[in-house]
C-alpha cells in the first residue's frame, strides 16, 4: 500500500485556474525544500462559489469573497490540508481566527482583457451589444465609456466564459490576464485594457498562501516562497479595501507599484452604473498605512450618503 504524501497538504478549488495555480506552488515547494512533488499532495475541495457558478449571480449577491475559500480555510482548521492556495483577489481581508497568509507568489499580470469572437476592442460593439460580466467593478467601469451597452450576467471559468462568447450569450467581455497567462492562454486576450482606465481589483494577479496560524512548521515552509515585492503591493491593496469592505459594497479597483522602495497607491471607487467615481492615491513606504490612507481618502471623496445610496442599491 502507498503511503500518504509526508511533507505537505494542498487544499485548492478544482478549477482549471486553481488547479495550475496550486501545481504551481507544488512545484515551488519542491524545489525550494528539495523534495519530491509525490510528497506534496493537491486535494480539490469544492466552495460555494464554486457551485454558485451556474446562478450567474454576482459575488456581492450570493455573500462575497469568502465563497471561495470558506471550505478550503474549513478543511485546513480541521487539518485535513496544510495549506490553501487562492486567487489573492478572492480572499476577505477579515481572515477566519486560526488562518493568516504568509505568503503571496510573484504577481503576473494586472491588466484585465477584453474579450470578444466578434470585434477587436471595446470601442467596436455595435449600440446596445451585450457585456458579459457578473462584477460589478468590471461592469461600472464598462459603462463608465460605453453607457450604452447592456450588461448580462457572465460566470464561470475561462472555459466557459470563451464558450459563451461564441454561443453568442454575450458579444464582449472581460478576463484578468493573470489566469489567461496561466493557462497558457494569454493569446487568446482580443485586447489588454489600460490599468489607469480600468483599474484592476485589488490583489488581482497574485497567488496567496494561507496556512494555520498555530502551524510553526508549514509558516516556515510557505514564507520561504513568498515574493516581497508583491506581498509589499498586495499588502496596501488589502489595507485599502479592508477600510472600504465596512464603509459600502460599490465597485473598487486599486493599481499599485513599487519603485525604488517607495510604493504609489491609486484607488478608485465608482456607482454601480459608472456615472461617477472618486480616485485618491498616495506616495510613501508603509503599504498597511498607504492602502488605509487611500481608503480612508476615497470615503471622504464619495462622502458617507453617496456610498449609503448604493449600498442600498447594491
């Protein structure tokens, strides 16, 4: 009989996406530690945003971030797996009490992508085309430049979402380029989007490690990954939207970069019909206080009665 794998659990989603992203860290565990990938086991663990997919409802509707990891963090307390790998744009700044992350993977490619079988950009749908879109972030700052559209409601993975496209369930959409890279599917990207027009979400591109918070051996482990300048942007972004996630559920999008050791942080939050948005950014070194400053900034732009009119409307 085979014994187990020894050296470490993996606890992902079972999506193309997730799956590639965890054989990934498999990898990197591997040949970090020097030991074999057959010790390091990938155990696929359902969520309800997984099973949420077919409802195409938006994250916000159906309960938020947490969708996607609740089940994995639920199988790491029980130390079922050791360790969770997430799309660091999916996980709730309010962590579950005996989790952190430790560790984020060098961030790909912020951008998102317009998608379409049938034009080359945004710009060339006809009046009234359907976006296929289930963010309310991507959906605002669509309509934000082309009002006219009508958005229809667009889940699922790559896959599926390039299979709806050619069934005509909708004529444009967007991807993060993050994912299409890696699948090795990048060049089916119709065009990349300017990250000042149509800012990302916060984290999107980078991979996160979560692991138990009382588990001082897998810490070690996992925190030997981690890629600083990415945990350095990522970390302002979430300290941004963790001020925003009390304050409204309106569309948000955060672009950072870091040169030199001195990092700038945009933030921008916007009405679910993208008729107005506020953008704030900062200068400095302390990403914790950075994102919180941004946050804090676009609060006060927006001012509390607009974000408590599409609170309610959200």
């Amino acid at each position: 009989m085979q014994s187990p794998p020894s050296f470490a659990r993996i606890g992902t989603r079972g999506s193309p996406l997730a799956l590639a992203q965890a054989r990934l860290v498999r990898r990197l565990l591997s040949q970090t530690h020097g030991v074999a990938e057959d010790d390091i086991a990938i155990e696929v663990i359902s969520t309800g945003g997984d099973r949420s997919q077919a409802s195409n409802a938006s994250l916000i509707e159906i309960g938020g971030k947490g969708l996607f990891t609740k089940e994995i963090d639920d199988a790491m307390l029980s130390g079922r797996v050791d360790i969770g790998v997430h799309s660091a744009k999916d996980v709730a700044t309010r962590l579950p009490e005996g989790i952190r992350l430790v560790a984020f993977l060098e961030r790909e490619d912020v951008r998102d992508a317009f998608m379409s079988v049938k034009v080359q950009s945004l710009d060339h749908l006809g009046e009234r085309a359907k976006f296929g879109t289930s963010s309310i972030r991507r959906a605002a700052q669509v309509l934000r430049v082309r009002p006219d559209l009508v958005i229809v409601p667009f889940r699922g993975n790559v896959g599926t979402r390039l299979q709806k496209l050619i069934d005509g369930v909708a004529d444009g959409t967007m991807l993060a380029m993050a994912g299409l890279n890696r699948l090795g599917e990048g060049h089916r990207a119709t065009a990349p989007l300017d990250p000042e027009i149509f800012m990302p979400a916060p984290a999107q591109g980078a991979i996160g490690l979560a692991v138990r918070r009382d588990d001082a051996r897998m810490t070690a482990l996992v925190e030997a990954l981690d890629h600083a300048p990415t945990s350095i942007t990522v970390t302002a972004e979430r300290a941004m939207l963790a001020v925003l996630d009390g304050s409204c559920r309106t569309p948000v999008g955060a672009l950072t970069s870091l040169s030199n050791g001195t990092l700038t942080v945009k933030g921008q939050i916007l009405s679910l019909d993208g008729k107005t948005a506020f953008d704030s950014a900062a200068t400095g070194t302390d990403p914790e206080a950075l994102g919180r400053q941004v946050g804090e900034d676009l609060i006060a732009r927006a001012g509390t009665e607009w974000l408590a009119q599409w609170a309610a409307n959200s």
